[in-house]
C-alpha cells in the first residue's frame, strides 16, 4: 500500500494506493485505478512531526490502514500495511515536519518530490528547480493518463497553467492568484461587499449583488481559463486539457476547453515518482 500526500498552501489531499490491484482497460475521468482511499484536509503550517504521526495514524486508521513502526506492526490489528510513502509539498515548513515524521517514526520508504528526484520527464524550465514540485507532479500524471500535448489546469490557492510538449518534455505555464485569493482580496477592499458562497448563479448577468459577485467569480474565472488555454494552444498547437485541483470541479464545467477534471491527479503522479525512484533504488 503506498501513501501518497500533496501539501498546498490551503489544503492537503492525502491518498492510499492498494499497489496490487490489476489497472482497468477502461477509467472513467476523474477515477484512479488503486486508488483505495483519499481525504483532503486543512494544511496547518506550524504542525510538528509529533502531530503529523498523530493525523496520519487517526486518519488511516479509519480507513483500516496503518504505518509501519516495528517489525510486525499489524500483528493483532488487522489493518492493512502501508509499505510506501510519496510527498509533494508547498509548504517549506510542512516538508521539514513530514521528512523529519517520514524518517524517524516509521520504517516505511519514501521519495519526497524535490530537486534531485527522478520523475521521467525532461523539464525546460530556465532553472527547473524553481518549478513548485505539484506542477511537475500534476504533468507526470496527466502524461500517464492522456496523449500529449497537454495543458494541465489547477485551480487551488493559486491558479496554475503548465504545458507538456507533444515529445513528454515539461515546458512551462502561468501562474494566477486563486479564485479564494481574488475573492478575499476583494473583500477587503471593499467595504460594501461581503462573502459569498462559490456557486455558478443563474445568469452571468446578476440581478443581485451576490448573484454578481458569484458570476465574476465563476464566468470570470472560467473566462480566464478559456483565454489562456487559447493562447496555449497558440504555441502548443492543439491540446488535452486537464483541470484539477480542488476548485476544479467548480470551474471545469464552464469552460468548454477543459476536456476532463481529474481531482486527485496529483495523487496519481505520486504514485508514478514513487515507483520510479523506489525500483531505482532496487539492487540490480
């Protein structure tokens, strides 16, 4: 069983892989074949090593999971054995805590996805190691999952467009503030106005100050989507896009370009940097 986890800025998806279930021929979008368990949790930045054993351990326990700890830690139990970790992250000080809980209090392999990592896949950044690790771990799924050229859209915290070359190659993409982000930021400044709940109004011609703010928020952003994705495809030439993230599903149905949202495809690249690197480190 492999544990798989990507830290935003806002919130954490934490998945488990069941390595021994046979792949389909058939995947409906928005599915993993082995994908046995996820849950999407806050991001606490100031978390201890400690508190990360004690979430880990609560919430894989609900699941029928557990970390290895000794050398027979499900004797009794009846829980199935994690055997394998995967970490992207975000967040510098939610690294440092999860290395330190990965290395110390469990004896279970890992690969943290940072610079140094093998992911299969050239990157064409100027100086690929200012690339965030989600992006490159979000193209390493989608390559697996879709023909390329691919343009893979997360829309979380930020707002984030990456673009994979028709030959597999990492080649770059544009960064937005996120929908919450925008919306806070208004809020703010905005004395009159107050939260609203991120829902597509009836009409993108609001009749109430509410429905409008929903409309800019939802028709705005799905616009926004649309025009960089044209501009994609300008240099890319045609491509599968892919939408992602947790505000995905709320903004992949307004833009006709997104061919599919596929929430955990983080997860999924997790999974295939963790296998890459865990049979590299095999002896020969």
């Amino acid at each position: 069983m492999l544990l798989a986890i990507d830290v935003g800025n806002t919130q954490t998806v934490i998945g488990v892989f069941d390595e021994d279930l046979p792949n389909e021929s058939v995947r409906e979008p928005g599915t993993l074949h082995g994908l046995v368990h996820h849950w999407r949790v806050t991001t606490v930045r100031d978390r201890t090593a400690d508190e990360w054993e004690l979430e880990l351990a609560q919430l894989l326990g609900l699941g029928g999971f557990e970390l290895a700890k000794g050398s027979d830690p499900v004797a009794g139990t009846g829980r199935r054995l994690i055997t394998g970790m995967a970490l992207s992250s975000s967040v510098p000080s939610v690294t440092g805590a999860l290395r330190t809980m990965f290395s110390t209090k469990t004896m279970v392999p890992f690969v943290i996805v940072e610079p140094g990592v093998k992911t299969g896949m050239p990157i064409l950044y100027d100086n690929p190691k200012e690339v965030g690790a989600d992006r490159i771990v979000n193209a390493v799924g989608a390559l697996d999952l879709y023909e390329p050229p691919i343009i893979v859209v997360d829309l979380g915290t930020a707002t984030t467009f990456d673009a994979i070359s028709v030959s597999g190659e990492y080649l770059g993409g544009a960064i937005v503030p996120g929908i919450e982000i925008s919306m806070d930021a208004l809020f703010a400044r905005a004395a009159a106005l107050r939260r609203v709940e991120l829902v597509a109004p009836r009409r993108a011609i609001g009749r109430t100050t509410v429905e409008s703010m929903q409309s800019g928020a939802i028709y705005g952003y799905a616009g926004l989507v649309e025009g960089l994705v044209a501009r994609f495809v300008a240099e890319l030439g045609a491509s599968t896009v892919i939408a992602t993230g947790g505000l995905g599903g709320l903004i992949a149905p307004h833009a006709p370009s997104v061919f599919a949202y596929e929430p955990w495809l983080t997860l999924h690249g997790l999974r295939l940097i963790y296998a890459r690197n865990h049979e590299e480190s095999e002896p020969a």
